[in-house]
C-alpha cells in the first residue's frame, strides 16, 4: 500500500466551506473516501483521467473533486457542509484492473486521512 499525502480539514460551521489537499497524480484513478462514525467508508467522489467527476448522491452540488497533475494534486473543495459531513476524509489512487467481465479502479494508494468535523 502506497501512502499518499494530504491535508487540510478541520472544524466548521455548517453551511461553511472546507477544501482537502493530497499529493497524488499520473493514476488513473483518483478519489475522496470518507469515514464516519458508525459506519462503513464510503466513497465521495472520483475523478478519470480525462477530468470526468462522479460524487455521492449525498454531496452532489456541494462537492467538487479536481486533480492537476502539472502540480500533483488531487483537490476536494467542500461547500454547504452538513453535520453529517463530519468524518475521516481519505484521499485514494490507483488503477484500472479487470473485475469480473469489466475494468475497474483499484485503489492501491492511501491518504493518512484528516478530520473533518461540522458543527450544527
């Protein structure tokens, strides 16, 4: 398992912003986990290689995820945060590999994770 480095995080009211940092690029792959607790990781958002995001249904419209590989780095800007927001935010890369009948990412390489935590 390759450790990625990120930071960022911290305390904040809800409604208040918050943006996440990790050092990741060149994988195909990239992503936000998160963690809250209670309950199972989830995944928050993902980013292809051609810049294509898909989110959680539960931040869409309040979450962006970007990558800029010039600068190797794998972004989470989070607007609107909720109580529920609060968790463990792990950032993730890897590859594409064969599953079954189909491709799909692998993530191989894990962010420390850093504490995000919104106040009601």
């Amino acid at each position: 398992q390759v450790q990625l480095v990120q930071s960022g995080g911290g305390s904040v009211q809800a409604g208040g912003s918050l943006r996440l940092y990790c050092a990741a690029s060149g994988y195909s792959c990239m992503a936000w986990f998160r963690r809250a607790p209670g309950k199972e990781r989830e995944g928050v958002a993902t980013i292809g290689s051609d810049g294509t995001a898909t989110y959680a249904d539960s931040v869409k419209g309040r979450f962006t995820i970007s990558k800029d590989n010039t600068k190797n780095s794998l972004d989470l800007q989070m607007n609107s945060l909720k109580p529920e927001d609060s968790a463990i935010y792990y950032c993730a890369a890897g590859g594409r590999e064969r599953i079954a009948s189909t491709y799909k990412c692998a993530y191989r390489a894990w962010g420390q994770g850093t504490q995000v935590t919104v106040s009601s």
